[in-house]
C-alpha cells in the first residue's frame, strides 16, 4: 500500500495531548503540529470578504439585476386543504406588463390514466400554485390578486394534538398503515403502528436501536423522573429570503440561488427539465444565511426557470417574508416523553423517551438522537411519531431533532440531580463519558463562576437571578463528495476553486488560511472563487459538514501545487525539491540557508500559466465509524445560562451565556466565535421569542411578519462568552471540523434550568414567556 | 446495525431526503440511503412534499408502483 506513518498530536492541549501514530496516504502533506506552533491556522484571521459586506458591495442574489430580466411572483393557496376546480388567469393575463403565467399542473406520463385532477391538491394555506412574471414586483403582485383560484374545500386539521385523534381529517387521503422503520439510515424494520395522520414509530438511527431492558432497568433504579416537555414550531427566518434568478440561455441555464447546496440546486434542475448537468450553472457568491431550509430549488426554482423559458427572458424571483415563514420550511414541534431511572449514586439505569411531532405536510420530526447518545445507559428505548397536520412542511434546521430532544433531556438530567441531591455540573461529571465536555465543563464553570449558584428559588426581591447547564453532542460528518482545485499563476496569484458555497459562516477564509498556511503565504495573497458549480463538486452546507469535508482537499491539492512549484526551483538551484520550502513568502533550502527566492519569482519558472492541482476528500486516518463519513468523535458542548426572572411581570432576561465548544483543530477563532454567539442567539429566541401562531379555524399562520413573529432585539442579546476547547484527533490533514449545528443545540435547556435555579418551578415548554411564568408561580390562572 | 445497502433500490429518481446528516437523491444506488424516520423529503417533479399523485413523499413511499414513479434511467418527465 502507498502510505506512510506519521505521528499526530492527539487530544486536548492542557489536558491529555499526546501523540499517536497514523498510517496515511503517501501523497498526503506532512501533519500539521498543534496551532500554536502555526502561523495562520487558529488565528482570529479577519474575514477576507469582510469589507465587501460592510460596504454593501457584497451581491447576494436579490441584489442580481440582468438585462431584460422579469419580475416573478409566486401564486399560492389560501386554503388549507382543497381540490382546485379552476384557475382563471384571463383577468392577470391582459395586465400590462405581464409577460407570462405558469401554473403546477399534475404531470401525466404518456399513455396514463389517472384521477389526479389537472392541478394538485392543496395541502396547506400557502402551497405554491403558480407565478407571473412581468416587468415589475409590483406588476406581477397585481397579476396575482386578479387570478381567480376556485377551490373545493375539504377538511383541515393544524394542532398537533386534533390530528393524533382517530376521526381526524385525514391530510393524506391513502392510509397509513406501515412505516418501514431503519432509523436513519439503511437496514429497515418494521413498525406498523402508524394510523390516521400518526406516522410511525422510529426507533433507531445509526447509533443502533433499543438497548437492553427498559423494565428491569427501572426496576434497579432508586430515583426516576417522568415528564413531558413540549418545544414549539419554529421558523428559519435567514435575513435573506429563499430566492433565485434564473438566466436560460441557448447554451444553458445560468441560476443565482441563494442556497446552502449550489451543487443539489444544479442537479435538481438538471433533473427536472432533462438538461446535462453540464448544462446547468448554479451560482452563489453571498448568502444571507438558511439554517437548513436552502438544500434545495424550492418550487421558486423550477417556477423562475419555467417563466424565464416561456418569455426568454431572465427571470428574478425571491420570496417574501411571509412565503418564507409559511412555505420554507420548519422546525417541527413535539411533545415529549421522557423518564430516567438512576441508582443513588446516580449511574443511569434506564431512558425511555416518546415523542410526537409535527412537520406539516412532510416528515421528519424525531428528536431521539440525543437521549440515545448523550449519557451512555444500558437501556435505552425511544418512539419517535410524526404527525402529518395540513400546514407548511418542516426543514432541516440546525442540529435537527437535537435541538428539541435536548431541551428534555437536559431538564430531566437537572430534575434527576436534584432528587439525588447532587449539583447538577457535578452530576454530568459522574455519568457523562465523553472528555472534552469534562475540560469543557470545566473551563466553562471557572468562566461563568458556577459557584455562585444557590439553592432554586432561594434568591431574594421580585427580580430572581438563576443559572443552568446544558449539553449536546453533535457526531462528526463527513461529506466524502467534496473536491477543491487550488491553482498557482505565473504571476504570483494563488485561486482556490470548488462549487462549495459561504453561506456567511466565513468558509472563504478558512480556505484562505489552509492554503496561505501550506504556501507560506498571507492570506490576503489568496483568491476564493467558490460557489460556482462549474468548479469541482464541494459539499452542501448542512449537518457542520463543510469544514471537515472542504478544508482537507484544499490543503491536499495545495500540498501537490506547491510540490509541482518547488520542483522547478529545484531544478534552477540543482537540488532536491525535498530540500525546498516556502515560509514568510519565500521559497528556501533546508541545507543552504542563503539560498531564497520570492514566490512570485518562483511561479515565473513555470512553463505553463498556471499549476493546477486538484484534490478530493479522502478518508479518514484510521477509517471511519459508518463507511459513508461518519467519522469517530463528536462535537461536544457545554452552555451555562445566567437569567433574571421578573417574579411580578413574568418577565426573564438571559443575562449571560458561557458557551464552551470543541471542533477539533479550530481554524479561526473569530469566525467560530461568531457563528457560536449566532447559535446561542438562535437558541435565546427558541426559548424565549420565536413561535409559530397558527389560525386553528383558518389554516393561516397568524404571525407571518417580522413583527409579531418575535425575534431578540439587541438589548435582548445577552452577553455571550465563548470557550474553544482545541482537541485533536488525527482524522485528517487539516483534522478540523464544523460549529454550526453544535452552537445552538444546549442553549435553551440551559436557559429552562437557569429558570427553573430563579424561581423553583419547573417550566417544561417553550417558548417560556411571561403568561408561562406567572402561570407556573400561580400568579395567573 | 448493518448498515449494507441493498441493491437495486427503485426509488423514484426525483426523490430529494435529507436528514441532520446528510442529503438524497433518489435512484437505484443512493450514496446515502435515508429512511422516513427523522428525514424530510420533497418531489422535484411536483416541487414540494406531496408528489404528483397528492401523496405523501419519502424514500419508502416513493417506489416502482407508485403510478408518479419515475425510475433511474427515465430521460424525460
């Protein structure tokens, strides 16, 4: 085999690192010491396309303007659920300015029969219908007023618990009889248990399925704890809306996407209208953020590709708020149950956890993950149940399922400690396995000062100060689809090209810094050309994928451009390229310490242009956990909240969050700075704000704006403190990993716990608002 | 659990699934085979999470019978 063996710091610097040896691919670069003996890596590195966006120079997609480019605006549904009879678009049609209508009418293939009626059934109160484009938004918002849709109503249902019922309407019309269970991935089981709307149950995921003997479990413990935690339906709101232009030209079809996968854009397309994918070009420069809601082309994207094809005219359509908030995407909600046994010296007996959840439309509203893996516990059984309702389908959103099992689960954890009669940071020390969130709990307690903590409800005067602790885990991903082309040019320029989008995490500057750190150069010396899908295939930004998919390839191929680049100044000096280096922007010799040579002059030894090399994510050192990029690890965290509960107004204030994170080789600390303080934010609003209000009797959701759909202001943003906890594991060449999903998973059970330390009663379900306070200290009925 | 995949699949080429983890596309040899639990899955054909024929769409739903299915080596809608 072509390897070799190297030795690799491993594990946490002031803790236990050590050294272990690897076997890897020969022609992968040397391993990188720990950052601190780095120039660039782990550095708080300024954003390199920080002046573009405070300037506004940054172009998203909204801001892409074409000439003889269209204005399009989506019809939708104003029923929740709907045969639709006709649609009269003569009215819309001789608008001035309109240039064309598309409808979504049910594809026949050739030859069928079928019962389906000419347009889809309506499902929910804003399902995409159709669109118009015209010369203006305006224009093509009057043309949408004047189609005339008429609909044969049926019966809807939209709570969560009206649909579990058995005379429920029923959202999908065939019955649910089997669900074929493998959890999430691979082998299949059998549930069987799904009925009416419920589908269902799932069991297990990748982690495995039911572990040992729930009932004997509970049997051996001394202390058990049993509630129901209910988390609401939460939506994306990215400041930038969900949106394209699509340019169809001739030779093929040109589509700014603001997206979070330009490469599953392009395929999709490419799918749809039976194009090459060659012939489909998915761009996406800025990107105003998505959270897990922006895998996809939507309907806005085939819709804007099919009016652009019937006028020949480019076409912009991005969506508004309200479309963003009812037809987007989710976070699903759930009513969770949960029980925990424990002996009474606290070792875990037993974890039995049932949930049922709503993603609308679609499914995908497990959270069982997290009770199955945090705290290891030799019983363990979960149920998982999606309930379809006739309202808009859920979206992956940060750490799916996590977020809402953690809630919970951290909780019941903190419940449980109490009973035992043991601190609640001190009781995860006794039955949590994993190291980093021991360093991290530690590091994070001497931070936040967790010995101020007292007795729940013992503070004095009507405003109660209260502190908590929340955990997560998140498993290490591994998008093994994931390339980069580094190039050097005879004019001293370095380019980094790959489809894989900046979805504004600062994915441009990591690349930036792994490339200037393996050239000796500074960073400001590198082009980023992403997000381009002519360039080699990246990874979707999901699942706190990106970095360690991403930055491997683009130190590898680096590795092999700067070898190609030394090969020539070897020649010219009449030595071993081995000998050669780059440092500081010069190229010298190992033996011959006089000898040095600019980069730039370097590059003008080419006889070519440009040396392009072009790298792939390999493996993971040492293999992985699951063959398709599960990688062994996980991403650790530990979040303490500090509140102040206003006993008279019900009124609570986060008044600090100390957020202590690991992501193995952190890159740059500012960026993972910033998407942590954008996590805890995330997970500031879940608790206490955001909230989807919907009209039982109407279908509509009822807080579709930017108004009464809460999100923190600034003096509701509380003082963030972050701790990056550096673990290395020598999976890779870079050895790094994402912070994404991660950051916004612990926040709000640490907040439920810092109120719960405030005033002494339990709040089990969020939002937790004023009315929830003053109804759990009896001040209201 | 074993994790091997099946071959031959005939899930409907244009089902799209993503779980926390990963994303899907449908065919006879997904590189990641997603199930229903805890996935979200949408029709690119129909352009949303019910299919042409108004089901429901996830990867164990979406399969040769199905009168909208569409397998792998279908060239047109």
């Amino acid at each position: 085999m072509d390897t070799r063996k190297e030795k690799f710091p491993h594990g946490i610097p002031g803790h236990n690192l050590t050294e272990i040896e690897r076997e890897i691919p020969i022609e992968e670069p040397p391993v990188w010491p720990v950052n601190d003996e780095l120039k660039v890596i782990g550095k708080r590195v300024t954003r390199i396309d920080a002046l573009e966006k405070v300037t506004g120079k940054a172009k998203y997609t909204s801001d892409i303007k074409l000439p003889g480019m269209l204005y399009a605006k989506m019809l939708r549904s104003n029923v929740p659920h709907a045969v639709i009879t006709s649609i009269d678009i003569s009215k819309a049609e001789s608008l001035p300015g309109v240039h064309a209508i598309h409808l979504i009418e049910n594809v026949r293939k050739e030859g069928e029969e079928n019962n389906n009626g000419k347009y889809p059934m309506v499902k929910y109160a804003g399902q995409p219908l159709g669109g118009v484009a015209a010369e203006s938004l305006e224009i093509a918002k009057d043309a949408i007023s004047l189609i005339k849709v008429n609909y044969e109503e049926k019966p809807f249902v939209i709570d969560i618990e009206a649909a579990m019922e058995l005379n429920a309407p029923i959202v999908f019309d065939e019955p649910i009889t089997q669900q074929e269970d493998g959890g999430d991935v691979g082998e299949t089981h059998d549930g069987s248990k799904g009925e009416g709307n419920v589908r269902g149950p799932s069991t297990s995921s990748f982690f495995g399925g039911p572990r040992g003997d729930l009932e004997e479990g509970f049997k051996e413990a001394d202390v058990i704890v049993e509630r129901t935690y209910r988390t609401q339906v939460h939506t994306h709101m990215p400041l930038e809306t969900h949106g394209v232009v699509v340019d169809w030209n001739p030779d093929h079809m040109m589509v700014y996407a603001s997206t979070q996968n330009t490469n599953a854009v392009r395929n999709e397309m490419a799918s749809i209208f039976n194009l090459p994918k060659s012939k489909v070009r998915v761009f996406c420069d800025f990107m105003g953020g998505g959270f897990g809601a922006k895998h996809s082309a939507g309907s806005f994207g085939p819709m804007a590709a099919n009016l652009a094809k019937k006028t020949g005219r480019p076409v912009w359509l991005m969506l508004d708020r309200q479309e963003e908030h009812i037809a987007e995407g989710n976070r699903p909600n759930s009513i969770q149950s949960l029980k925990i046994g424990a002996r009474k010296d606290g070792t875990l007996t037993a974890i039995q956890q049932r949930s049922h959840g709503t993603a609308g439309v679609n499914l995908g509203a497990g959270v069982g993950r997290i009770a199955q893996i945090l705290y290891p516990c030799p019983n363990f059984a979960t149920e998982q149940y999606d309930v379809l309702t006739n309202a808009g389908p859920g979206a992956a959103w940060r750490a799916p399922g996590n977020v809402q099992g953690a809630f919970g689960l951290e909780q019941a954890i903190d419940e449980l400690a109490e009973k035992l009669e043991i601190d609640p940071l001190k009781y995860r020390d006794l039955i949590d396995k994993s190291e980093v969130r021991k360093v991290e709990r530690q590091r994070g307690a001497k931070l936040f000062d967790w010995s101020r903590r007292q007795a729940a409800g013992s503070g004095k005067g009507v405003v109660k100060k209260g502190l908590g602790v929340g955990q997560s885990t998140w498993p290490r991903f591994v998008t093994l689809d994931s390339s980069v082309e580094v190039k050097i040019h005879n004019d001293g320029g370095v380019e980094i090209r790959s489809s894989v989008q900046d979805i504004g995490t600062g994915t441009k500057t990591i690349l930036a810094q792994v490339v200037a750190e393996e050239l000796g150069l500074p960073v400001a010396a590198i082009t980023v050309n992403i997000g381009d899908t002519f360039f080699p295939v990246g990874p979707g930004s999901g699942g706190s994928v990106v970095t360690g998919s991403i930055t491997p390839p683009a130190r590898n191929a680096t590795y092999e451009a700067k070898k190609a680049l030394l090969k020539l100044v070897a020649k010219k000096w009449e030595t071993d390229s081995s000998e050669l280096f780059i440092e500081d922007g010069q190229v010298g010799s190992k033996k011959d310490a006089g000898l040095k040579m600019p980069f730039k002059e370097a590059t003008k030894l080419m006889r070519t242009s440009q040396i392009s090399k072009i790298a792939s994510r390999s493996n993971d050192y040492g293999g992985f956990q699951q063959p398709w990029g599960l990688a062994y690890g996980d991403l650790g965290s530990v979040q303490f909240a500090e509140v102040s509960v206003n006993t008279d107004t019900g009124f609570v204030r986060v008044d600090k969050i100390v957020a202590a994170h690991s992501c193995g080789r952190p890159l740059n600390l500012g960026q993972l700075e910033s998407q942590i303080n954008g996590g805890v934010i995330q997970g500031v609003s879940y608790a206490l704000y955001e909230n989807r209000v919907m009209d039982n009797g109407t279908g509509h959701m009822m807080n579709a704006n930017v108004d009464q759909y809460k999100v923190p202001f600034s003096m509701e943003i509380p003082e963030i403190e972050t701790l990056i906890v550096e673990e290395y594991g020598a999976r890779s060449s870079t050895d790094a990993y994402g912070i994404g999903e991660p950051a916004n998973i612990a926040t709000a059970a640490a907040i439920a716990n810092a109120v719960y330390n405030a005033i002494g009663v339990r709040i089990y379900e969020i939002p937790i608002t004023p009315s929830s306070i003053l109804k759990a200290l009896n001040k209201v009925s | 659990m074993d994790n091997s995949k099946p071959g031959n699949l005939s899930i409907c080429k244009f089902l799209r699934a993503r779980n926390p983890y990963g994303m899907m596309e449908g065919g006879e040899d997904p590189w990641l085979l997603l199930d229903d639990a805890n996935t979200i899955s949408w029709c690119i054909n129909s352009a949303g999470a019910m299919g042409p024929d108004n089901g429901l769409v996830s990867p164990m739903e979406c399969k040769k019978g199905r009168s909208c299915f569409v397998s792998q080596q279908a060239d047109t809608i």
